[in-house]
C-alpha cells in the first residue's frame, strides 16, 4: 500500500514540469495572438492603407508605361504613313526618312526564329513576311540551288561555284524573309565579309547580332543598303520597293504584329513562289498576292519574256543600258544612285522593246553581269565553255534575241 502512494506521489511530481513548460507555451502562443490582432490592418509593420497605395501607384505606372507605348506606337505608325505616302507621291526617295530592308531567317536558324522575329519588330515596322518552301531533299536540290543563284547575284559564274557551300552554310528547307522599314536610315563605313562596305548602320548591327543567336555563320541574311534590297525584293517577292510601300499603306499591315500571327499560324504566310523569272512563278503564290501577280504580269510565261517583266527583271541592277549590238544606239537605259544614298532613279525610254532588234548588246556593272544572266535565264551559244564573253539567248516577245554581256562605263 505504502508503496502504490510512493509511486503516484512520484508520478504527480514528475508532471509538474511538463505542465509547467505547457502553460508557458500557452501564455506565449496567447500574447503572440494579442500581438497579430493589435497589428490587424498592417503588413510588414505598415498600414494596409499604406501598402495598397504603393500598388495602386505601380499599377498606374504600369497603365501609363503601357498608354506612352500605345501613343509611341500610333505616332510611329503616322510617321510612316506620312513618310511612304511623301515617297509615293514623288516628293522624297526612299532612304531620305525611311528606308525598306530585307531579312532572311534561313532553315538552320528556324529554332532561333521567335527570339529573331520579335527583336525585328521591336526595332523596325514590318512591312511584310512569308515563309518561302522551295522543296524538300533530297530531289528539289537543284531547284533550291538554282534559285538561291539568282538570289545571290549569279556568284560562282556559269557553275554556280559556291552555291552548293551556300546551301550547307544556310540550311536546305523552309525560310523566313520580312521586309521592314528603317525610320531612322544612317548610313556610315563598315567592316564586312566582302571587305569595307558603305551600309546601314542599324542593319549591320542586327544581322550581326542575329548571326551570334543563331550560332555564327551565314543563318540569317540581311541587306545592307537600300539598293541590295531593291533587288532581293524584287526576286523574292516579285515586287518593287514602292510596291511594298502602298500595299503596306492600302493594307495598314504596320498598325497590326504579322510576327505574331505568324507565330501563331505560320500556314497562312506559306508560299512555294521561287524566285523572278521563272516559268513556274504562279504556283503556289500566297493568295493575296494571286491577282496582283496576274495583273502585272510581271513574270515569264511559256519560257518567254514580255516587255513589262523584262524591264522589271532588269531594274533589280543598280546600273544597266541596252543598245543595238551593230549600231550601238541607245535604246533603254537605267541608273540609280551609288550606295550609301537615297535610292534615286533616272529611267531613259527610246522605243518599245517589242520594237527593239535581233540583236542586243546589255551594258552592266561587273559584279553584276553574272547576276543578270541567272536572274534571264539566258542561254548561252555555245555550252561547252560559257564566260562573260560567250553570247547568250532569250525570248522576248515571242522573238529570239541574242545578248552580249558588256561592262558598264
């Protein structure tokens, strides 16, 4: 018996200091309590009224950060209205307060695309996109290769030396080609692959950097002067420069983001159209652009040239004078200004080309003979050894009409 009320007395005392430690964590958890309710209202030791002012003052930056975007976005977009209409209108040329440019964003830099894309539209308006397919490998190898020789100017002569390097630096397969408009064109002495060049600034510091994104090399292409892009936009889009100017103007296409809806749904910018000149160049042409390209006509057709796609074959060159091959009489001539400045042009009309004889001599800038040869498609006689020297053939107005090739002075 002694020794049960031993053990309970044990018990009861052993407890006491638990319960001890338990009251004091009560007392504790109750203050703490008091102190939460005391600071009802307040965060981090500030009123509430206090902290839902501060977001109230970031939301209403944010709000009028996003209005000065929307307002610099509208007075950009009337500035270049203003400024392609002045163009449109003759009053200005292109490249005084707005210039036109080209990117390329060939296959081996798709994945890089977006980031590209989006930078493109932050630092220019586009004019106009689309994704070029001229075929799959390994069987439309030649069709791409011969495609991208009249793109590139003809380099590598009669067997396209280089092209096949090209294709391999580039990627074989779908691209992307934007047009866009440079609001601010300056113009100034760079260091480029071809030696020291004369180009746009902000141009050679995009292509450049788009070229590091993409992992170095050739990926993505990009004009350096309006001249360069008179004629890849005349090859690539079939169009003139002041052609992109009023359809973006009729279109509006600068008040809305093509990035992003090619983004979202690439299949509605598609296009199999090779490049000017060829005989199959309707196929597969985006449908906005159908019935324009039909009433221009600005295409070969059943391997012959008319006058209108002719002519507009040879204002791609920066340079060109046709005369009569026996007489030397002057017979069509067009110049523009040299590179580094607005692009102006003199065009001198002596008498229709359907008027025009057998045979033709065509006055070009060096660099730029072979380029046109591609861009005709002319024939040489004979093919076993083809130079600059060698006579070449073409269809032009249902005649044959035989070419020489000489250097313009």
């Amino acid at each position: 018996m002694r020794r049960r009320l031993r053990r309970r007395r044990y018990c009861a005392v052993s407890i006491r200091p638990v319960l001890s430690v338990l009251l004091l964590f009560l007392v504790i958890v109750l203050v703490w309590h008091n102190e939460v309710s005391n600071r009802k209202g307040t965060t981090n030791g500030e009123p509430e009224h206090e902290v839902n002012g501060e977001k109230e003052k970031a939301e209403h930056k944010d709000q009028e950060q996003y209005k000065q975007q929307l307002h610099d976005q509208s007075s950009l977009n009337d500035m270049f209205l203003l400024r392609a209409q002045e163009i449109l209108n003759g009053n200005q040329n292109i490249g005084e307060n707005l210039d036109v440019q080209l990117f390329i964003i060939w296959k081996d830099a798709h994945m890089y695309r977006r980031a590209i894309l989006h930078d493109i539209e932050k630092s220019f308006l586009v004019l106009d996109l689309a994704e070029f397919d001229w075929g799959s490998p390994p069987k439309e190898f030649d069709r791409f290769l011969e495609n991208l020789w009249v793109l590139y100017s003809g380099k590598g002569g009669w067997k396209k030396d280089g092209m096949v390097k090209k294709v391999r630096q580039c990627g074989f397969g779908k691209f992307i080609a934007v047009i866009v408009a440079d609001m601010n064109p300056r113009y100034a002495k760079k260091r480029t692959a071809h030696g020291i060049d004369t180009v746009s600034v902000v141009m050679h510091r995009k292509k450049n950097l788009y070229r590091e994104w993409s992992g170095g090399g050739f990926r993505v292409h990009g004009t350096f002067s309006t001249q360069e892009a008179n004629h890849d936009i005349r090859v690539l889009f079939h169009k003139t420069l002041e052609d992109v100017l009023q359809s973006a103007v009729e279109r509006h296409v600068y008040t809305h983001s093509l990035v992003s809806k090619y983004l979202d749904n690439p299949t509605h910018f598609a296009t199999t159209q090779v490049v000017y000149g060829s005989t199959h160049t309707q196929n597969g042409l985006l449908q906005e652009h159908v019935e324009e390209e039909q009433k221009k006509q600005n295409q070969q057709k059943h391997g012959t040239w008319q006058c209108t796609s002719f002519l507009f074959a040879l204002g791609s060159l920066t340079q060109v004078r046709v005369t009569d091959w026996e007489t030397n009489a002057m017979l069509w001539s067009r110049r523009s200004s040299s590179v580094g400045r607005p692009l102006a042009v003199e065009e001198e009309k002596v008498m229709s080309c359907t008027l025009w004889p057998k045979n033709l001599s065509i006055y070009v800038p060096t660099l730029e003979i072979w380029g046109l040869i591609a861009l005709l498609r002319a024939k040489p006689m004979p093919l076993e050894t083809v130079t600059l020297d060698s006579v070449f053939t073409i269809e032009l107005e249902g005649s044959l009409r035989v070419l020489k090739f000489k250097v313009y002075n």
